[in-house]
C-alpha cells in the first residue's frame, strides 16, 4: 500500500532504506527514550532497535507476501521522515511494534498517515494495540488524540525490566480518514 501526502509518501519499507531508516530511529529514539530510561539503558536497548542487521531482517521479513509483519516508511523525497512496523496477531488485532517520527517534522501528520497505512495493510483486522512508557506522556497523548485508550499497565515493559509501560487499543472503526 503507498500513501501520498502533499509533503511526503507512505510505503513499505525496501532493503535500500536500512542507512535512512537507521539514521532516523537512531534520532528519534536517543530523543524520546534518553530522558525517560537514562542514556545507558536508551543507548544498549536502542542499539537493537536500530541495528542495521536486525532491520535488514525486519524489513526482508516484512516484504514476504506470507509474513504477518509489515513495515512501512514516510519518505519526502529519499529522507526518511517517519517508520511504523506492525504484525497481525491470531485474534485479527494489529500489534504496533514502533512508530517513529523524525524529531524534526512532528506535527506534520506523519505518524496519523503512518497510523492509517498500517490498519489499511491489514484487511479484516479488528482493532489496533500498542505498549508505550508510562513515562512517554507525549505518545500517550498523541495516541489518545488518535483515538486510542488505556486497557492497562505493567510494572516492567517489554525488554526493560522495571519500567512502567501502559497497553493502549483502539478499534478500526473509529480511525478516522483512510490513507
């Protein structure tokens, strides 16, 4: 599925766009998780987000017609500006994995299109869920503003042990304008 905006594209993730896409998560990872988890922890945990093998891997998965993952990127011409990788559970629910928006272009829409494209790749998906720090006030806004609700919370997310994470979920029925 490819998405135009007026200031940028939407589509799924290619090999030659690991050095981009690195480039970006590397930005908006530090800037978001840094003050959140300390520099330390960002930086061992970021390293794995962000690796340039562990996004061939996501992405070669990710371009297999059979694969449940999808990964998709926002472009303005060859700079990446915005990626989302999701996966599609056995219950129809689509598991958000990452939405990362440069730190330089929010406010752009970015992350909405990127939101929008991922329900769109998922014909008959029921509903969208994510995990986000409790700590990361700005995403827990943005997804709220998105449509998005709190279903609950664990005291250690997902691969940083002791640090508090809330599970947010949202129907696809009420995403608002498709890509």
């Amino acid at each position: 599925m490819a998405c135009s905006r007026a200031m940028f594209d939407v589509r799924p993730c290619r090999l030659g766009d690991v050095t981009h896409i690195r480039r970006l998560l590397k930005a908006s990872w530090h800037g978001t998780y840094d003050s959140i988890i300390g520099e330390r922890v960002a930086l061992q945990r970021g390293r794995r987000v962000y690796s340039t093998v562990n996004l061939v891997i996501w992405i070669a998965q990710s371009r297999l017609p059979s694969h449940a993952t999808k990964m998709l990127i926002a472009t303005q011409g060859n700079i990446a500006v915005g990626v989302a990788m999701a996966r599609i559970d056995d219950a129809s629910e689509i598991v958000l994995y990452m939405l990362h928006v440069d730190p330089e272009r929010k406010g752009q829409r970015i992350g909405s299109a990127l939101l929008q494209a991922v329900a769109g790749s998922y014909a008959g998906a029921k509903g969208v869920r994510l995990e986000v720090l409790r700590d990361n006030v700005a995403a827990i806004e943005w997804y709220k503003a998105q449509g998005f609700e709190v279903y609950g919370e664990t005291k250690s997310a997902t691969g940083t042990w002791g640090v508090a994470a809330l599970y947010m979920d949202k129907k696809l029925d009420r995403l608002t304008q498709p890509c």
